[in-house]
C-alpha cells in the first residue's frame, strides 16, 4: 500500500491507476506528477492544477503541463475554440503540445481538409 503524499491516506496503487483511467480516457496515471490516491488525483484534475499532469509531444519532444497547454490552444486562435487538446490527439493518433497541435489545426483549416 501505498501513502498518499496530500491527504496521507494508505491507498492501492493499481486501484487509483485503474479508476483514474476510467474516469480520465486516454490519459496516462503514470504522468502524475506523483502518485496520488484517486480522490486527491480526482480533485488535482478537476481543479486543472498547474503541473499536476505532464505529457510529451510525440512531434517535438517537449515535455508539457497538460492543462497549461490545453487552455493555450483554446484561446491562441479564436478559430480553434471548439478543437481541444484531446480532440487533435484522436485526430493526430498522437500526444502533442499545443503549439504542434496548433500547427495541425493551422494546416487542416488552411487546407479545408477536415480529415487531418
């Protein structure tokens, strides 16, 4: 059993990974920014806390804060309001930054290919 380095909770490591798949599709429990109880991991998510979740681009190689570069796409191109971060990952079939993933929404709305 793990020990929950926020509430100080003991808790089941693989349990907190399987519910945070569940709850979190396409995100990875392992790029936590520690090993959290659900609850906590839960509450860090839902709160889009700064540097509690980091990815790597696929493109570039960048390691990113999740929601940092979630909410700059959004608001980079007024165009792009409606594409989230996760929306260019299942179209892309890869993780990318924002600025990547900008690129590829920059290209497909240039191009009028909406297929990516």
């Amino acid at each position: 059993m793990a020990r929950c380095p926020r509430c100080g909770e003991k808790f089941d490591r693989d349990e907190a990974e399987y519910q945070f798949s569940s709850k979190y599709f396409g995100l990875n429990y392992d790029h936590l920014s520690e090993p959290l109880c659900f609850e906590c991991a839960r509450n860090a998510m839902e709160a889009e806390e700064p540097g509690v979740y980091m990815e790597t681009c696929e493109q570039c190689g960048s390691s990113f804060d999740y929601f940092q570069a979630k909410s700059s796409l959004a608001y980079d191109d007024p165009r792009y309001m409606d594409a989230d971060l996760q929306f260019v990952w299942d179209k892309t079939g890869s993780i990318l930054c924002a600025q990547c993933a900008n690129e590829h929404l920059s290209e497909m709305y240039y191009s009028g290919d909406d297929g990516f």
